[in-house]
C-alpha cells in the first residue's frame, strides 16, 4: 500500500515512537478542490492522532469555505458543500447556513471596512487544528517531535503578524520554511530556534486570508492568520 512509509514510524503528533499507522496530510485533502491535491504535506500519524485529527476536519470543513476569501473556497461551496449539506449526518452545515442571515462590518488589514456574513465556529476546535497543523509542519519540515511542549494557537492580529515577521528578518541561525497548498489556498511559513532547539512559530493562513474575528459584534478589528508556538514548558526559556 502506498502508506507503506508512513507506517511503524514516530507519529508527528503525539511523538510515540514507531506508532504511526497511516500517513496523514497535515491539512487533509478535502479541504482542497480535486484537481489541486497534489503534493500536500503528509507525515506518519498513529491511528489515535489521525482520528481525532480528522474529527476536527470534518467539523472545519463545513464551515471555513463560508468565511473565505480565496477563489478556491468560493469553488468549494459550490462544488463541495451541496454534497457535504446533503448528508444527513450534517447538522452542523445545516445550522450555519440557516443561521447566517445578519451582516457585520469587519475592519480588515487594509483597515477598510467590509461587509460580511458571519460565520460562528467553534475556536476551541480551530486552535486545536491549528496546533496539530503547526506541530505536522514542524514534523514535515525539520523531523522534529516535540510531545512535552506546549502548543498555543492563537489569531493573530495585524500587529502581532508584522511583529513575528519583523523579528524573524532580525533572525540569524535557525531554520524557516514557508509552503503554499492547494493552488494557494491555504499558506504557511514557519521559524525554528538555532542549536538544536527545536522550538518553532508557526503563521498559518486560510483561504486566502480568511478573517477571523471575535464577537463580531464588539470586535473591530480582524486577525487574517493563525499563529502557533510551539515552545518548552516550565521556565526554559527559548532565545529567538
Ligand atoms: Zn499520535
């Protein structure tokens, strides 16, 4: 089978030596429209990891094209989502779309103010995600594990993004990476600590950017990308 080389390997989620039973793609397939899931990032997942990986995805997966911005996503709902609506099992679907009848106005990093409808979602699960894409990244890229870390997802706001990117031209000595999936949809780049420190920050974008708000009620200003930092528990501190 083609999974072959993914099996009995270190899983890229929880770091269990030789538990890996499957190959899993770090931003699952569906994600993408058919003809642009070529070459997705994949590394060894244990079958524990890939479940309640996939459990989260399926859940994104029917909301996230509704909030996007990319071509892709606009191609998704209208190829994809009917499918996916049509299911029985899809209530979740069901409810966003026969809930999303208000409009707010999202102020974007341009600081232009748009109107949108939007799109609730469950932020626990998003971070979830979020921290298991950073840490099948991480895997992808450099081969590194790091089970005892902590894994913080959070949006990031435009300041914060310009701030991470700044210091990371500062950078000197530790390793980057940067990927683009699906015809562009979705897009990454990451920073890994110098000597063997395997620290790293993750800038994870969707759908072209996809604004991610709070309370779309209270919250001005919106986040474009997700950040994760996988870093040491405890006091150790890391040298960026
Ligand atoms: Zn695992």
């Amino acid at each position: 089978m083609a999974s072959k080389k993914f099996r009995n390997k270190t899983c890229a989620y929880c770091g269990v030596p030789g538990a890996s039973a499957t190959g899993d793609h770090v931003f699952a397939r569906e994600f993408f429209l058919v003809r642009h899931r070529a070459n997705l990032p994949q590394v060894p997942a244990c079958a524990s990891c890939n479940s309640e990986k996939s459990r989260l995805e399926t859940y994104l997966l029917q909301i996230m094209p509704l909030g996007a911005n990319h071509p892709e996503a606009q191609e998704t709902i209208q190829t994809l989502m009917p499918k996916r609506a049509a299911h029985r099992a899809n209530k979740v679907l069901h409810d966003v779309i026969d809930n999303s009848r208000e409009t707010v106005w999202l102020t974007v990093q341009t600081g232009q103010q748009h109107e949108r409808i939007p799109v609730y979602l469950d932020a626990d699960r998003l971070r979830s995600w979020c921290g298991l894409v950073g840490r099948g990244l991480a895997f992808f890229h450099w081969g590194v594990v790091t089970p005892d870390y902590k894994v913080e997802a959070i949006p990031l706001a435009p300041k914060v993004e310009h701030d991470i990117l700044a210091m990371a031209r500062r950078y000197k000595g530790g390793e980057y990476a940067e990927g683009s999936v699906g015809n562009g949809a979705f897009a990454y780049r990451g920073f890994k600590c110098a000597d063997g420190e395997p620290a790293s920050i993750w800038m994870i974008n969707m759908y072209g950017r996809m604004p991610i708000g709070g309370d779309p009620a209270v919250s001005r200003v919106c986040a474009n990308s997700f950040g994760v930092f996988i870093t040491p528990r405890g006091h150790h501190e890391v040298a960026w």
